[in-house]
C-alpha cells in the first residue's frame, strides 16, 4: 500500500485487494515506485551509466550490489549527514528526504478495515469455492469409473500392454521433467553469486595480455553460465618459486638421496595448518605415507586453534576424492584414521567424500584455504610416486590471492553433486553398502562426516561471508599490491552438462600463439593397447588440440617444443605398488609428431611433403624427459613425468592438474598473465629441463614421422 502526501490531504489507492475503502482516503496510485524496487533485482551490469555512477558515490560497488553483502556507510546515515553529492545521487535515483530518511505516513484504520473486509470476502466465496470442489470430485469420480469400466473391458493382452506403455510414459514424463529441474538449477546454484556474460572486472579484462584476452573471450561467450563455478578472471601473487619434483636433478647423473622431497607434504600441511575458517583439499585418491601424517598433523593444528578462538561457527574442512571403479575410495575407515586423535571437543567439522559419473571423477589437486591460500598443480598426496626411488616428475604452486576463492567454488559443485545423488533411492541404498565394495554402477557417490554425532551429513555451500575478517579480500574489480592477472579455468566433465571450460581456454591459448608453444605434458596419445600402435577402444588423439597446435606451425610459423614421460615409467621401490600406475600412455616422441603432421594434413589438403618436412626440421621438436642427457635412473628405471605445463609465447602460462589425451575427468588449473612471473617460471623449471632433455635428432626422426602419416592410432 502507498501513501501520498500532497496539499495536505492524505490519499491511499481507491481500493485495497478489490475492495472499496472510505472515500476520504483516496489518492492517485504513486508517480513513480521505490528506487530500490526499480534496482533491487538488478545485477550491477544491468544498471545504466548514469544509476551505476550515482550508487557508486553512494558508495556501493559491484561486489557489494551483486553479493548483497553489507551496504556501504551511507546507508545508515541520516539526510543531513549526507554529503552534498551523496545527496544529489540519492536524489538521482528516485529517493526523497522523507523516503530517505525512512519518514512514511501509515494509516491503520484502512489497513483494520481492508483485512476484515477481504475476511468477510472469503467467507462469501466458501460457499461458491465448496460447490465448485464438489463438482469437481464428482467428475473425477465419474471420469475414473469410466476409465475403469473401458479397461476391464480389454483382452488380457491389450489390457497388459497399456499398462506399460502407460508406465513408461509416467517414467519417461517423470526423467523428463528431473532433468528440467536439474537444469533449471544449472543456472542459480550459488544464491550469493550471479552469473552474467561479461566477466565482473572488465576494466581488470583490458589489461590482459592477447593471450588472457582470447581466453577470456572465449569463456565469456562460450561459458557464462559456469562463470565463478569452473572459471573466473580474477588476481593473485605466487608464493616463492613453483613446487617442482624431484629437486636436485639437473645436469647430474645422480640419482635423488634419501629424504629427496619429503619438503612437500610439510609444505602442504603448513598451507592447511592456516586454516582459521574453511579449508578445501581436493585430490585423485586417498593421501597415505608421510603425507597423510602430515594431514593428520595439519587437522591437529586447526583443531587447537578452533579451541582458541572466539568465532561460534566451527571450522569446514571439506576433503573430496575421485571414486573410479579400479579404487573405490573408503571414506568412513579413512575419516576415522584421520581423526583418530583429534579432540572431540574441538570446534571442527571434517566430511570427506568421493564420487565419478561414468568415466568422470575428481582428478583436480587443489588447497584453497579461507579464500586466501592456493596450491594446486598436478600432484597427489601419494609416497611412493614422489618421495621414494625413481620417483615421477611433477609441477605444482602455492600462491595467494582472490584466486583462492575460486578453488573454493569448484570444490562447491562437486559436493552438490555428491549430495543431489547420494539424496536419491539408489544413493540411499549405496550408502548402506560399504564404501570399498566394488560396483558397476555408472555413478557412485560416498561421504563420511566427523563428529558422526555433530556434523550434518553433506557440508554447507562456500560463500565470501565463511570469510574470516582476519583475512579481507579486496573488492571485486580491484588488484591488491603485487596481484598479478589470472584466469581460473576447470572442467567437471559429465557431472554437470558442458562443464568442460578449459578444454575451450586452452585452445584459445594455443590458436592466440604467435611465436612458441612449450608444453611438459606426460602425453598427447590417449591409453594404447600394450604392444600395439592402437589406442584402447573408444579412445582418440585429441584432435581439437593437434589441430590447433599444426594451424599454428602451418600459418604462423609457431615454434613447438613438447616434452614427454618416456613410455611406461614406474615410481617407486618395486613395480605393482599401490600407485605405481605406469606414467606415459605407450606412445613414443615419433608418433605424437604424426598426429601432429596429420593434423596439419586435414586442415590443409594442398601442402606438399617438402614443405611438412621443413616443419618437421624447422619447428617441430620434441623429446622423452631426461637428466643430463639420461632417460633412466641408475637401476634402469625410465625417468616419468606428470606436469601439466603450457606456456604460450613465454607470456602466459598453465599450471593445473589436466592432461591434453582424451579423458573426460574433473579439473583445475590456473592461467597465469603476467610476463615477469611466467618468465621466472619458464628459468626456474622448463629452461634446465629442455637443456637436459632435448638432443636434437634423437627422438624425432624426419622420415619415421613421415611414413607414420598413413598409421591409424584411433581405438
């Protein structure tokens, strides 16, 4: 109901709910609504020029506006409190001192007298509403009866087959409408966070290298709907040099001590040991060896501080595994052996979870700690690759930064997911069925909590108010000191439809090159049957990949260097340990170059042979990962490699966990921006990496690529 005062007279609308008030109380309907009626609703974007301006010297920003987050000063000061400008934008907006300062006339009475009025209503319409449900019941029933009549009527096998296409149809109405529903959903799964078509920092966007530019492009027309759930332009700062292991092993022939690389699962659990309000892990399997110790002791730190401190909520810790079929993930034995010694009275919630949908798990290895602290990369939590003998090469970093918030929120759509399926019948009965027995069923989600008896079964959803004040983040659309420009880009494969955004970032890194592409890959074939030059059934290259990498030799002249885990390494003190999975897919040096050339070939049926051996020759290198010059340990053991490393024209650069063979599995990385950062990255790990790799004709024979060109590898 509104009120207008003007001349004095008092006026309300002529009627309230179609009913007539006193005649003295009248008034025209309001020239205009309330300035928060006409924005509310209103992302940022959407406000004109001139509005956006005025609400800004109200103070409000595009974070503010969009995440309903705390209105800024000047929405508790009084009129005259107002600065002159603060005023004129009030006024700007459709606001009025007495609106402004909250001064509305009420009138009871009317208020008294419209609801008993529409009281008096309702019980003259119970009488009409009585009769027209009886009429309604009865011609159901006489509808029913009918139906019943006909149907008892069929043959026996009439009878029968209508009943089942009858149920088929119900179940085929009910798949139908879920799937709506679900895709509905799609679209508003964070209440606190919008998703529009244009990135929430496009000032932050035209400072983008051509690089940064086409991808965000790319994820903006491509991908706005998972804008903020698998990619964000956003800021950060990298924390001392990358994480690389093995250390020590350039331009030596020795193999790495005792201890090598036990720095890492230290350096990890300090990085969660911060947590003051949420923590995020997400990693392939279970952590074990001296990284599950130094879990354990990291969730020992939290848990004192949780004594500590004053905040009422307890602190999430939220721990997601892939579940594939080969290891199916146990998460209640594993939540009590990481809890085994924590304080019951810690004020701590741990859930740890595991989950695939067909040939999709989680593959992503991330740390997101309070919206603050990063690591992610390509390692697992596991020994026996990474700190015992022959172990595996692999790239990961720490960094800091709104970034980590992003990690947050890709962790948040796995956990939907387990939640939305284990909430199902046949979740429910999945559940009740121990997490390590094997099963067939294309998807299987698993979830354990600790405290059992205080802990809701699935976690909450992250927003920025989990943030904890101790660690404010600047508003959105703004760089703090040292921030450089970043790109979070991830996939969640069939868990969510078109969740895959960075297979399409990628390929806008690739086809945006100008003078070079470095990539330290552990392959580009997909799994081959062992002694075959065929890939499993069902499997291909990655066509979309080779494609864009030959347009860029064939077109621009782009330089290519690709280094590549020799064929079938093995980490670790034996073979057939638990994680000693072969690292290399069976696919030597020459035939990724034919995939290559092949490319070139289909895009560009004219080019003549002497011209791709040019390109063989003169842009095309690549070669097996070794140290000084070695591709083997001193035992004999082939030297492995699972980095996920793209630098671009040594301007930009990818660190994450995704492979570019074909897999369909969940992923995450981090697209770096800046020239002065990926040019300390590239001195730091891939220059005394080439230097010990590459020798130049060895492992890329001109002709061999050349008579590989007829050779089908598709499974």
């Amino acid at each position: 109901m509104s009120v207008s005062n003007d001349g004095g007279d008092i006026e309300l609308s002529s009627r309230i709910n179609g009913l007539p008030i006193e005649p003295a109380l009248r008034a025209p309907p309001p020239a205009s609504p309330n300035p928060e009626e006409l924005y509310e609703k209103e992302w940022w974007r959407d406000l004109p020029p001139d509005i956006q301006e005025a609400y800004a010297a109200l103070g409000w920003d595009e974070r503010m506006w969009d995440e309903d987050l705390t209105p800024p000063p000047s929405w508790d000061m009084g009129w005259d409190e107002l600065t002159l400008e603060m005023q004129d934008a009030a006024l700007f907006v459709g606001y009025t001192q007495e609106a402004w300062d909250g001064e509305e006339t009420t009138i009871v009475d009317v208020t008294e007298k419209s609801s008993e009025a529409e009281a008096n209503a309702d019980d003259n319409n119970d009488g009409a509403n009585s009769q027209v449900e009886l009429n309604s019941k009865a011609s159901w029933h006489s509808l029913c009866f009918e139906w019943n009549k006909t149907f008892c009527s069929l043959p026996p096998g009439v009878a029968l087959s209508t009943l089942l296409l009858v149920g088929l149809l119900v179940c085929a109405s009910i798949c139908i409408c879920k799937r709506m529903l679900s895709a509905s959903k799609r679209h508003n799964q964070f209440d606190d966070e919008p998703y529009s078509s244009e990135c929430l920092d496009t000032k932050g966007a035209s400072s983008l290298s051509y690089i940064g530019k086409a991808v965000h492009s790319t994820l903006q027309r491509q991908h706005y709907h998972h804008h903020r759930k698998m990619w964000n332009m956003t800021s950060g700062r990298v924390v001392g040099d990358v994480h690389y292991t093995p250390r020590d092993v350039w331009d030596t022939s020795l193999d790495p001590g005792e201890g090598h690389d036990d720095w890492l699962p230290e350096k990890l659990a300090e990085i969660i040991g911060r947590t003051e309000a949420w923590c995020d892990v997400m990693t392939l399997g279970q952590p074990d060896g001296k990284f599950l110790t130094a879990l354990q002791s990291a969730l020992q730190k939290i848990a004192i501080r949780s004594k500590l401190n004053s905040r009422s909520n307890p602190i999430v810790i939220r721990i997601v595994f892939g579940n594939y079929p080969a290891r199916p993930v146990d998460c209640d034995r594993f939540t009590k052996v990481l809890t085994k010694n924590l304080p019951m009275d810690a004020n701590l919630h741990i859930w740890v979870g595991a989950w695939r949908r067909g040939f999709t798990w989680n593959h992503a290895k991330l740390i997101s700690v309070d919206g603050v602290h990063l690591h992610t990369g390509g390692h697992n939590m596991w020994e026996e690759p990474y700190l015992m003998k022959n172990p595996v090469h692999d790239l990961s970093l720490e960094m800091e930064g709104r970034v980590a918030i992003d990690g947050h929120h890709f962790a948040d759509q796995q956990w939907k997911f387990i939640k939305d399926q284990q909430s199902t019948w046949l979740g429910f009965i999945v559940d009740k069925l121990p997490d390590n027995l094997p099963l067939v069923n294309r998807t299987r989600v698993t979830v354990s909590q600790w405290p059992e008896d205080d802990a809701s079964v699935f976690p909450p959803q992250f927003t920025e108010k989990n943030l904890v004040n101790a660690h404010p983040q600047p508003p959105l659309g703004t760089v703090a000191a040292n921030d450089i420009p970043l790109i979070s880009i991830g996939r969640q494969g069939s868990m969510e439809s078109g969740g895959r955004p960075s297979d399409d970032a990628i390929l806008a890194m690739i086809n945006s090159s100008r003078s070079i592409i470095r990539l330290i890959i552990q392959d580009l074939g997909p799994l081959m049957i062992p002694g075959t030059n065929k890939a499993i059934p069902g499997l291909t290259w990655p066509k979309e990949y080779l494609a864009a990498i030959g347009k860029a030799i064939y077109e621009r002249g782009v330089d290519i260097e690709i280094v590549l885990s020799n064929s079938g390494s093995t980490p670790g003190e034996l073979d057939g340990g638990l994680h000693n999975t072969p690292y290399g897919n069976g696919w030597d040096c020459v035939d990724a170059a034919s995939e290559i050339i092949k490319a070139i070939q289909r895009t560009h049926s004219a080019v003549d042979d002497s011209k791709l051996r040019t390109m063989i020759n003169d842009n095309l290198r690549i070669c097996f990962i070794r140290h000084n010059k070695s591709s083997a340990y001193s035992n004999g053991k082939t030297i492995g490699l699972h980095s996920k490393h793209f630098i671009v024209d040594d301007r930009c650069c990818y660190i994450g966990s995704q492979n570019l063979y074909d897999a369909d599995l969940a992923e995450w990385g981090v697209m770096i921006d800046d020239e002065d950062e990926v040019g300390k990255i590239l001195s730091d790990y891939f220059v005394p990496m080439w230097r010990n790799s590459y020798i130049p004709g060895l492992d890329v024979d001109v002709e061999r690529v050349m008579d590989g060109l007829n050779v089908d590898r598709d499974g």
